[in-house]
C-alpha cells in the first residue's frame, strides 16, 4: 500500500498526546476540532492520517480507548492517554523542541 | 492493544469494522452538524465532507490493518475465498477429496499397522537392553527357531550370568478355564508360562495384588498361582479388585505325543498394569502362570516351548553376551547329540553340534505375526504411498486447469496491484483445504480399515490384538504427509498462477494454452508410470494368488465340516477311545451325512514330524509327516487308494494294530519302483519301539498348497481328535444336530467349534489374499485415478486448442488428422510413462518375488495384464476429448470470441 505523506506526519501523535493529557478523554471528532482551533485554523488534520494514527497509539499502548454515549446518544469512542503515552509525550516534546531549535537555528542564519 | 487481542480480532474481523465504521460515521455527522450551523445547506455540506473525507473504505482498510495481524487476516481471508471457491467446483473439488483421503487413509493405516507389528517399542523398561536368542534350522519354510528346552534355558542363563539376566517366557497357548461362575462355563485364554523373574526384569509391576516372584519357581508343580492381564480383567471381570484370591481351573489336556499340560486349580494373585499384553505383539496374553507349574517341560531336554529373553546389563556388550552363549549353547548340543542325532549322518551330527546361536534384539518384541507379515505390510505401504503419488498428481491436475480457467481473476488481480506471493499463498490454502479434509477422512477411513486387515488376520482359534491406537505418532504422520502433499501438489498450480502476465492473459483468453496443457503433461506421466508400478505388482500378487488358489490339494475340500470335539473334564484312554467309536457311529447314523471320519490333525497343518528308518533301505533317516485318522478317513476326504487297503475297524479297535499307510512321495523316497505295500520299518513313539506294516499307499495330499507334498505316514487315531464330515447339507439344523448327536454318544463330550474344511484351507492362504486383496484394489484405484487424469489433461488441451483446430478444419484437415493429432499427444505421454513404470515395476518386483507363487515377473501374463489394462483405461480416457475434437465446428470455433 502506497504511504501517504502530509505536514503533519511526525507532529500528529506528539499534538494528540498533548491534547489529550491537557483535556481529558476526547473523541476523534474533538481532537480535529481542537487542534484546528488551537493551531489558528493553520494546521488541519486529515481524517485519513489520524484514525489509522490513534489505532497505531492505540497499539503501542499510549492511548486506550472505550465507547461512550454523546450528548446526541450517539455511541462515540472516546480516548485518553496512558502512563506509556505520558513518557512518551515527554520524550517526544523533547526530541521535537531540539529538532524544530535546530531547524530555526539553521533558516535564521544560513 | 496485544497480540492475543489482535488475533482474537481476525475472528472476529466483522465486529471489528462495525466499530470501525461507527467510529467514522459519527466523524463525519459531526462535521456536517458544524457545517450546517454556520449556515450552509445540509445537502451542501454533506457534499463537502464526504469529498474532503475521501474514501472511507481505503480509510478502514488502513486502521484495520493497524487492529488485525494482517497476514492472519488474509489467511483467513484466504481460506474463505478458498472454501468458497471449492464449493463453486464441487465435482472437481469431492473427486480430488475422495481420491487423496483414500490414498492418504491407505497410507495412514499402512502405518499404523507397520507401528504396532513392527515399529513400537514394548512398554516395558528400557525395551532397547532386551534380547532374544535364535538359532537356524536349515528349514526354508521356518528359517529361525527360537525354542528352547528347560534345561538348556537353565545352561544359557548360568552361562551368561552377570552379562545378561535371561528369564523364559512359554510360546502361547490357549487351554480352557474354568471360573465356577457363568454356568461354569469354559473359556479360552491365551497362556503362557513365565519365569519367576520375567515381570522384575522386563520392568513390569502389578495394577493390583502381586506378580509372579522367583519364590514361584521353587518346586515343580507346587505353586499353583497365576496372573491375569488388564484387558482381560476389565473384559471378563469388569475390573472387580475381589479377583485377587479368586480360584479358577484350568483344564487337563492331553494332546497326541505329549501330555505336558498340568492342568488343576490355579489362584490369581494379581493383575498386570495395563499397557502390558505380553511380550509378543500381535497376541495379548490373558494369563500368566509361574515356570515350575509346567511340569512336564522341567528338566526335560526333547520339549522345546520356551523363548528365552534377556536383559544385557549396562557395562555388558553384546559380543561378549554372544561368544559366551555361543560356548554354552554348543556344549549342550554335544552333550546330546546322541539323544537327538539317532540315525543322522555325521555331517549332520556335525552341523547339528556347530549350529550358531543368535542374539536378536527384542526391543519390538519377538513376533511370528510380524515375521509373517512384514514384507506384506512395507509392500502395502509402498503401494498406498505409490497411490497417494497418483492422488497428488491428480489433484495438482484438477488444481492446474483450474488456475487455467481462472487465469483472468489472478491476472485483475495482479494488474491492481495483488503480490504475487498473495496469488500463491491463495492456491496453497486452497491445496491444504482440500489437503486438510482429506487428512481427517483418510484418519476416519484408517480407523475401519486396519481394524478390518487385524480382522482378517485373526482366527477363531488364534484371535489378533494390535494395539492401533490414534497417538501423536500416527496424528504426526498424517499431519506430515497432507503438509507434503499439499506443498508438492499445490506448488505447481501455485506458481503457474503467479506466474500469469497481466497484459497478455487480459488480451486474449487463450494464449499461451498449448505450453500451459503442457505443464500437465508431466503430471499424467508420472501418474501413468506410478499406476503401472501398482498394477504390475498387484497383478503379480493376484496372479501369484489366482495359482496358490487353483492348487490342487489333493483331497476335496468342498462339503466337509470339522467339528472339534473335547472332554468337559478329565476322562481317561479307555472312555476317550470309546467315545471315539460311539460319536464316529452316531454321526454316521444321521439323514444327509455321506461319510465320517476323525483324524489328530486338521489336513493342512503340519504340527507333528519324525525321523523315520526303514530297515533294509539304503535311505537316510526321513522326515515323515504323522498323520493319526480313523476308517473311512480317506473316503470322506476323498484321497485315492493307490494301492493296498485302508484301515479297517479292527486297525482302531485292536490295541497293539502295527498296520500303516503311507502316501505316494513316502513309498517313492523309499521304496521307488517297488511295492510298498507288505513292507516293515521300525517306528519309534513316546520311546517304545514298533515294528509297523505298511497295508495301503494312498495319493499325496498338501500339507501346505505352497509345497510339495511331504512324505506322510498315516496311523490309526485312538483318541477323539477333530471330526470330519462329508455332507451335501451344511444348514444350521444339521450342524445343531451333529452337535447333539456328540452330546448324546457320551455326555462328556462336547463340540468347540465347527469350521467348514474350505475356511481351514482359506487361513493358510491368508497372506496371499490380503496382499492380492489390497493390492488388487489398489491397483484399480490407481488405474482410475490415472486414466481419470489422462482425460482431464486431454479434455482440457482440447477445449484449449478449440481455435487452432477450428483454423485446421476450415483449411481442410480431415478429422482423423486431427483426432490424430489429439490421440498422439496422449500416446507419447502414456508411452513416455509407461516405459518409467514397467521399469519401476520390474525393479520392485524383486521385492515380492519372496512371497510369490509359480509366478515370475517377466512371464508373459505378469507383464500383459498390467499393460494391457493401462492401455485400455488410457483408450477409454482418449475417446471422449478425441471425440470432441473431430466434432469442433470451424464455423462456431472461429467465431467464437
């Protein structure tokens, strides 16, 4: 199967994990919802990265999930972090602010 | 999420996308919701997001991935595809089935039979450290005796004390017991006498009570106790502990020559663990009774009745154990050679005292059953093994021209994108479903049948346990044969499908049909070579049986029954002498009974020989076959009076009778041209010598329809022995009234067991009918199979070659050219294979030419049968493709498409 890459790629898992330990469980739905606001409108998460993202994390053990009921009675799936999915956040946070440091550091005086 | 839960969720891959699925729809509601509040029209905004979402199937496809183990996944995928595909072609699919499940079925009890007669080990401990001793008798019929006398067991073991412990275990016998419950009912058990030692060495212990100790071999005669086996428990007491102490009797019997067996009453004092039957596989003995307890067998050198087994201690090698007993062994034979050897030659004394003493392994057990069948059961084997070949190839066949046809699914498939390793993974599952229910019916099938082969074994007389348990042996078996066979046979059709070039098979439906026929063709020739290795052996086994059976054995089977008549308890000479009078006149008395007669020996056994001298020949000592029968024996068995008289009243009647009659071959080795009749030769039985007078030569009869007839003297029967009575009638009133007129000669008699003489004749062909049997039908399974693939491949190149025989016709071919062109294919491809075949067949052969009578594997029958039938299923296969063929219509071929 073809891969297909977009600008969030690497930062999607590292922007769930936040949002999730900062707002508690949340559904799929919600996440698009925040990081959208939360980004200014600048970042869009596309659908088609983002399941198969949370089923991965799901996978790995970062995130767990349950089914819920919504204000509307609709069954949703709500997901939250995991003590795994806090040290890898952390771990994350890190590699991501020496990453993007270095990258800044080289387009300011390249 | 773990890997158990993701293999949980391939089974339960349809809830998985539900949630999935959920999950996604309640995404995208929600967007529309939020789209419609800030004032676009639902239809608008429904529009925009399912665009934006994209494919919600690609999207579920990616997660689901993420929630299955995919390769599980498609597997199973596989598997459904698979079935779903089977069942689509149910003919194709049942006749792979069927003929693998046979072949595989074949094979299985093949091995489960050759497991338990010849590979399992005995349950007993360390079974690798036992032995067993053997010495040649220069008899080709019986070419190893392992018997050995009380005193020369004794010698042997002091011999090879601290090598070896060697204990004596009694051949098998059944004498009848009596238990005092049911009637008092006799009952027949498999005997043996034992050693006190046996059960310690071989490692043995008690399920309940005791088992026999060497304080049982104490003093002959006085430790009347015994030990029953566990089947037997549970069979006949129903497993009650309270049989410990239990007294039982077991009978006196005196047969003709040697009144050995003790008989009285007997204590069980325990039984034996479960998994124990006796040290011979193939007979399970009921009860064992301590050494001393066979009297007339201790410290008696001329009876011979004990196998002698050892265990060679760790540090002793086998050299040694052999060199001392070698030393032993021929000590004691010189003691005796003057015993043994009366009226021998000296190079027959001298071959007597050096004969060699053998050391066998007794792992296995020592087993006649398996020295008698055991080249039978590896040719049955190489024989199923052969079929399950042909079975494979047949369903590599089915497989192959099903790739064929589906050749524009596999191609799409490829086209967008399917790996080829998918494409072989989907034709394997295929080939191991098919491979997998085959298994199962081939076990079922395994299950009837080497029960059914025990069966045939078996005799009333001399019943046959195998253990054929379905263990991880035979499951492994199984289970490693359908693995080979589905990676051998499915291969092929797996990488030709793989192998389809998108573009052109997209093209054109037909291409490259010619060299996909061809990839089959090597198929039917193996197949053909395989079958005709089959049928030359089989057809060599049936014919070898065909002339075994056609024998003449020079008495008229037809017609005679033989009742086996026995005391119920111990009668002395006179009554038993009397009886014999009385019963032979009552039986004679009864409406639709041509003639009676009673004789030791039933006419095919061979149990009783002696070395026999006349005086005033210059002839060595002979061997004559003793043969005690009563008047009239010789009418009721129809055997021709050559010359002389036969017995008369008075021969019976008369206590000291010296009148003898010989048969032909006797009077020939003896006396040649001249006349038997009148002459004197000494007779030497139970140690009195006789002066006999021959009074009749009689015609030869067969002891055994292999052999020639042997030399036979026939003398008057004083005691009951067997019965024989010639009646038209065998209905079950007569046989109730033969029974009752028994009874009422003297009520202390009783008939056993009443066997028709054909039945009789039938057991001593019993190897060679089950082997023509089986391997008959194997042959014919085979010859179906391979003709059934001649014509797949056949039918198939021509449904392939529609077109090019279509353009042919239309240019003017005649169609016996093309029907030519057709037949010629299959002709080289059954030539090519039969030649591998007879060749094949000609270099096995001389695996079976051992058990083969008067049949030679280059006689003209031996090779026409085989081939002249494979040519006739191989015509019959032909004539319908060819058929097809001459009647393709240009017209309707080319516009085809």
């Amino acid at each position: 199967m073809m891969k297909r890459h977009d600008s969030l790629q690497g930062a999607l898992p590292l922007l769930v994990l936040k949002i999730l330990l900062r707002r508690g469980p949340l559904h799929g739905y919600g996440i698009t919802l925040h990081i959208e606001t939360m980004s200014d409108e600048v970042l869009r998460v596309e659908e088609g990265s983002l399941y198969p993202a949370l089923h991965r994390m799901e996978e790995a053990g970062w995130i767990k999930a349950r089914w819920a009921v919504s204000e509307h009675k609709r069954r949703v799936r709500m997901y939250e972090v995991t003590a795994a999915g806090r040290r890898q956040l952390e771990a994350e946070e890190g590699r991501w602010h020496a990453v993007t440091g270095a990258v800044a550091h080289v387009l300011k005086h390249a | 999420m773990s890997w158990l839960s993701r293999l949980i969720n391939v089974v339960r891959a349809s809830k998985v996308e539900r949630d999935l699925d959920d999950e996604l729809r309640f995404h995208i509601d929600a967007r529309i919701d939020a789209l419609v509040q800030t004032g676009l029209p639902r239809h608008v905004a429904e529009e925009q997001v399912v665009r934006q979402f994209g494919s919600r199937l690609r999207l579920r496809e990616a997660s689901r991935d993420v929630k299955l183990l995919p390769w599980l996944d498609s597997l199973v995928r596989d598997i459904r595809l698979g079935l779903r595909m089977l069942r689509k072609h149910a003919v194709v699919t049942g006749a792979a089935i069927v003929s693998l499940s046979l072949a595989l079925g074949a094979c299985t009890g093949a091995f489960s039979l050759i497991d338990a007669l010849i590979l399992r080990p005995l349950p007993v401990r360390a079974p690798e450290r036992l032995i067993h001793l053997t010495f040649p008798t220069y008899d080709p019929a019986w070419p190893e005796n392992d018997t050995f006398s009380d005193p020369l067991f004794v010698r042997l073991r002091e011999a090879a004390r601290g090598r070896v412990d060697l204990f004596a275990v009694s051949y098998p016998e059944r004498p009848s017991a009596t238990f005092g419950d049911q009637g008092g009912e006799k009952e027949k058990l498999r005997t043996q006498f034992v050693s006190g030692d046996t059960f310690n060495r071989l490692g043995v212990v008690p399920a309940v009570g005791r088992l026999l100790t060497p304080q049982d071999d104490v003093r002959p005669g006085a430790h009347p106790v015994a030990v029953v086996s566990h089947a037997f428990w549970m069979r006949r007491f129903g497993g009650d502990p309270a049989i410990v102490g239990r007294w039982f009797a077991l009978e006196e019997r005196r047969a003709f020559g040697s009144g050995l067996w003790a008989g009285g009453q007997f204590q069980i004092v325990g039984v034996a663990e479960p998994r124990f039957m006796g040290v011979e596989p193939g007979r399970a003995t009921d009860l064992w009774l301590p050494y001393a307890m066979a009297p007339g067998r201790l410290g008696n050198p001329e009876h011979s009745s004990f196998r002698v087994i050892g265990r060679v201690k760790e540090d002793a090698s086998l050299e040694q154990v052999q060199s001392v007993l070698q030393a032993a062994f021929t000590s004691f034979r010189r003691e005796h050679v003057e015993r043994f050897g009366r009226g021998q030659s000296p190079e027959s004394l001298e071959r007597f005292v050096g004969t060699p003493l053998y050391v066998r392994s007794a792992a296995n057990g020592p087993s006649p059953l398996r020295q008698q069948f055991e080249r039978s059961l590896w040719i049955l084997a190489a024989i199923a093994a052969l079929v399950l070949l042909i079975a494979g190839s047949n369903v590599a066949n089915l497989f192959l021209a099903r790739t064929a046809a589906r050749e524009r699914e596999m191609s799409l498939r490829v086209s967008i994108g399917a790996g080829r390793g998918r494409l072989i993974q989907q034709m394997l599952v295929e080939s191991a479903l098919v491979a997998g229910v085959a298994c199962a019916l081939g076990l079922l099938f395994a299950g009837v049948a080497a029960p059914a082969v025990v069966g045939m074994l078996a005799s009333a007389d001399d019943p046959v346990y195998l253990d054929l348990r379905v263990d991880w042996r035979l499951v492994a078996f199984v289970g490693s044969l359908a693995l080979l066979t589905t990676a051998v046979f499915g291969l092929a059709p797996a990488l030709r499908a793989a192998s389809v070039a998108p573009m052109t098979a997209l093209k054109t439906g037909s291409a490259g049909a010619g060299t996909r026929a061809g990839v089959m063709r090597p198929f039917v020739a193996f197949q053909v070579a395989f079958s005709l290795v089959v049928l030359f052996v089989g057809g060599l086994l049936v014919l070898s049986f065909a002339r075994l059976a056609s024998v003449n054995p020079g008495f008229s089977s037809s017609g005679v029954v033989l009742l086996s008549v026995e005391p119920l308890h111990r009668v002395d000479e006179k009554r038993l002498h009397r009886a014999l009078l009385q019963i032979l006149d009552r039986l004679r008395d009864v409406p639709g009974v041509q003639a009676v007669s009673s004789a030791e020996f039933n006419v095919l056994g061979r149990p009783w020989r002696h070395y026999v001298r006349v005086p005033g020949t210059e002839h060595e000592t002979i061997e004559a076959t003793m043969a005690p029968v009563t008047p009239g024996f010789f009418e009721t068995m129809r055997i021709p009076v050559l010359d002389g008289r036969t017995f008369t009243r008075r021969d019976i009647e008369a206590k000291n009778s010296t009148a003898v009659v010989v048969n032909q071959t006797f009077a020939r080795r003896y006396f040649g041209r001249e006349r038997a009749v009148g002459r004197l030769f000494e007779g030497r039985f139970d140690d009195n010598v006789v002066q006999n007078e021959i009074v009749g030569v009689v015609a030869d009869t067969k002891h055994d329809l292999r052999e020639p007839a042997a030399p036979t003297l026939y003398i008057p029967l004083r005691a009951t022995g067997t019965f024989h009575v010639r009646t038209a009638d065998d209905s079950a009133t007569l046989m109730s009234r033969l029974r009752e007129e028994v009874h009422a000669a003297d009520p202390a008699f009783r008939v056993t067991a009443v066997t028709p003489q054909s039945a009789v004749i039938d057991q001593t062909l019993l190897r060679e009918r089950l082997l023509a049997l089986l391997s008959g039908f194997f042959a014919v399974v085979g010859l179906v199979l391979a003709a059934v693939g001649l014509y797949g491949v056949l039918s198939y190149s021509v449904v392939q070659r529609t077109k090019e025989i279509g353009i042919r016709l239309a240019l003017g071919a005649q169609q016996l050219a093309v029907v030519r062109s057709v037949v010629t294919d299959a002709g080289i491809t059954m030539l090519v294979g039969a030649a591998g075949g007879l060749a094949g067949g000609l270099y096995l052969a001389r695996f079976v030419r051992a058990l083969l009578y008067e049949v030679q594997p280059f006689d003209l029958w031996s090779l026409a049968l085989p081939v002249g039938s494979l040519l006739c299923a191989g015509a019959l296969a032909a004539v319908l493709p060819a058929r097809r063929a001459a009647r393709v219509d240009p017209v309707v071929a080319l516009r085809y498409e």
